[in-house]
C-alpha cells in the first residue's frame, strides 16, 4: 500500500523560498511517475510538477524556472524546492502518485507579508 506524507509548508513572504518534502513508503520509485499538485479553496487542484521514473520532469508554466522537484532514493522522498514565491502560490501542496492515484494530505504554503 502506498503512502505519502507530506511536511513543509508554512507562512514566506514574497521572494522568499521553501522545500516542501513528500515522505512515501510503497512507492517504486523506477516505475511510478510522482507529481505535485495544489490547490486554492473555490479551485481545481492544478498540476505543478512531475517526475518521471527516468528522472526527467516538467512543470507548470507558472512555475517553471522557480520550482524543482527532485527525489532521494534512499530516504524514499520526493522534495519541491520553490524559490521567488509569490502570493499566487499559496496553496495547500499535495504529493501524489500519479502511477497508482494516490494522494498525501497536503501540505498549506502561505505566502504573505
């Protein structure tokens, strides 16, 4: 059974930056695709970023050039590292396995002078 805890978030203000961490166990990490998604109240949740079991990713528009995804093989963890927030990404950030459609808790990023 897959799970995914994420952990990170918290209050920045604008142009700060921030390494949200999505804990997983069950995942294989060579074959399942992982992404992360967020999602604003009133909102579609909305893609952000994703990697894929080679290693390659691609992100959102809004986020390419600011956001990285990246995983630690061997502490089972998938990271976003953001940089240049903006208050157009407060959001509640949720780790998903896109492979078995599994998602964590979420996660709320707040950013705010």
């Amino acid at each position: 059974q897959v799970q995914l805890v994420e952990s990170g978030g918290g209050l920045v203000q604008p142009g700060g930056s921030l390494t949200l961490s999505c804990a997983t166990s069950g995942v294989v990490f060579n074959t399942d695709m992982m992404a992360w998604y967020r999602q604003v109240p009133g909102k579609q949740r909305e893609f952000v970023a994703r990697i894929e079991p080679s290693g390659a990713t691609a992100y959102a528009d809004s986020v390419n050039g600011r956001f990285t995804i990246s995983r630690d093989w061997i502490k089972r963890t998938i990271y976003l590292q953001m940089n240049s927030l903006e208050p157009e990404d407060t959001a509640v950030y949720y780790c998903n396995d896109i492979t078995w459609s599994y998602w964590g808790q979420g996660t709320q990023v707040t950013v705010s002078s």
